[in-house]
C-alpha cells in the first residue's frame, strides 16, 4: 500500500490503519471526525489574525466508540493589515492546525 502524502508534509508517520485511499470503500479501522467550527480573519486590532477553531474525534468504527476528542484553537497574526497577510496569515494558521491534529492522532493511536 502505498504511504499518503499528507503525513510526509506534516513529519509524522500515520499507522497504516488510520488511512483511507481511493473512493473510501477500504475497511478503516479509525475514522477522523472534523468539524471546522470558526475561521475568522480580524483586521479591526493591530495586528490583524486569523483564528481557526476545529473540533476532532477519534473514531474506533469496528467497535462504534469514540476514542478521543479535543478541540484545537489557532491564531496567527498578520504580517501586513491587507488581503495578502491575511492569506499568508491563514496558511500558517492552518499549517499548525494540521500540525496539532497529526500529533493529536498519533499520541491516541499509539
């Protein structure tokens, strides 16, 4: 089987039986539960941020139990009050919320 991209980009390496490939018929043995809960961009303090709440469960699906949650909350600031430093802003918050979420997983899966 073949190692997913995503956990090469974040530096952490994903039991093979937390991953789904292809059309999502494969029997996973854990499910990721996400729910984006805010991503807001504020420019009415200096500096500008960006704030991302997630919450994310941990799924056991062969015994239908929930094996961790945890809710993760980012803000990053801008580098420049425009669109642009919101962008850039945003990417690095979403950079460390992927960050989070993979050490998150592979802490509980262990």
């Amino acid at each position: 089987m073949q190692e997913p991209a995503w956990p090469l980009v974040t530096g952490h390496h994903i039991p093979e039986t937390c991953c789904m490939t292809g059309d999502g018929n494969e029997n996973a043995a854990i499910w990721i539960d996400t729910e984006l809960i805010r991503f807001h961009q504020d420019f009415t303090q200096q500096p500008g941020v960006v704030h991302i709440t997630m919450r994310a469960r941990l799924v056991d699906l062969r015994k239908s139990r929930v094996l961790a949650t945890r809710q993760f909350d980012i803000t990053e600031a801008a580098a420049t009050d425009d669109s642009y430093g919101g962008v850039v802003a945003a990417n690095r918050a979403v950079s460390l919320l992927l960050d989070e979420l993979a050490e998150f997983c592979v802490s509980r899966l262990r």
